[in-house]
C-alpha cells in the first residue's frame, strides 16, 4: 500500500522504466510533471468511477434565492464535492455548476469528493491511480507511441479489475430501469 503521492508517482514512473523520485517537490523533469498531473488524475479516478472510499452523505442548505424559473429550491454543493451521485427520495434535479437544483424542500445527497488521504485508498484505487498516472506521463517522458499505447491499455485493464473488487464491498445497489414504465407519464 502506498502511503504518499510520491510513492504513488514512484510506481508510475518504475512502470515506464524511468527512475525513482525522492519526493513530488523534487526539482527534475520527472517529479515536477508528476506534482502538475496529481491533481487531475486524482479528481478525474475519483469522480469517473463510484469508489467506496471517496463517497460522503450530506444534508444540504437551501439557499435564500430560487433558481429564475424552472426548478422551485437551490442548494449549495459542498465545496470538496466531485459529482453527485444520489439525492434522497429519487427526486428529480440537476446540477448547475456548484448548485443542485430541485423542487424538493430538502436534498440529502451522497456524492464523491476529493478525498486526498492516499493511504486510505486501498490496492484498488491506488492501483488505477498509478496505472494512470503512468499513462500520463508516458508521453511526455518517454515520447514513444508503443509506450503510450501499452501504458493506456494496463490502465484500463487495472481500472475495470479494481472497480469491479471495490463494487463488491457492501450490499449491491439495486438498478432499476423504468424507461417503460415512465413512458407512460
């Protein structure tokens, strides 16, 4: 298990063959375009996918203001939100920017957040994260296609084999298509 940034960047860069760093501050090629990838891959696994160990529940306030027409309540998305992934009681609403919009009176939600704690991702997600990061980086460090092609393609078998592991973990959601159903409305 990693325990920092720089040890997950290590593995990246031990994937393509390129030699360790001592820390993600380092002053070399490789560790700062590491430091200036980290946050977008970390925001990108984390919002692409419904890892267990980057979901939260919250109870959102109303804001004073209604949206100018459409939906009756906006709410204010909790500022370390990613993505929304339910609101209570199925109802409807969307998301504009960092509002969810509703005609419900209340919107307890469970979305993902930028969870930076690295050493509480576990194998899976740290696994994807490294394969990413790996592909990242391939083609700025090593400019070769064949590595590119190679890195991209151990990162999505990585990240399917460690979303399917982390999806077991607790009772399985139920999904329900009601597109016959609703049809109907």
């Amino acid at each position: 298990m990693y325990a920092s940034v720089t040890e997950i960047a290590n593995a990246a860069l031990l994937a393509l063959g390129q030699d360790a760093i001592n820390s993600i501050d380092d002053q070399n090629d490789r560790a700062r375009l590491a430091k200036g990838l980290w946050p977008m891959v970390l925001d990108d696994e984390l919002s692409l996918h419904r890892w267990k160990v980057a979901r939260k529940r919250a109870s959102l306030a109303r804001l004073a203001e209604a949206p100018a027409f459409e939906w009756a309540y906006q709410y204010q998305l909790p500022t370390d939100c990613l993505r929304v992934l339910s609101i209570a009681n199925d109802v409807d609403y969307e998301i504009e920017g960092a509002l969810l919009l509703t005609n419900n009176t209340s919107a307890n939600i469970i979305y993902l957040w930028r969870n930076q704690s690295v050493g509480a991702y576990g194998p899976g997600l740290t696994s994807a994260l490294v394969a990413r990061l790996a592909a990242e980086l391939a083609m700025p460090i090593t400019k070769k296609d064949s590595i590119v092609k190679a890195a991209w393609a151990a990162y999505w078998g990585k990240v399917a084999q460690s979303i399917a592991a982390d999806g077991q973990q607790g009772t399985p959601e139920a999904l329900e298509d009601r597109t016959l159903a609703d049809a109907g409305r």
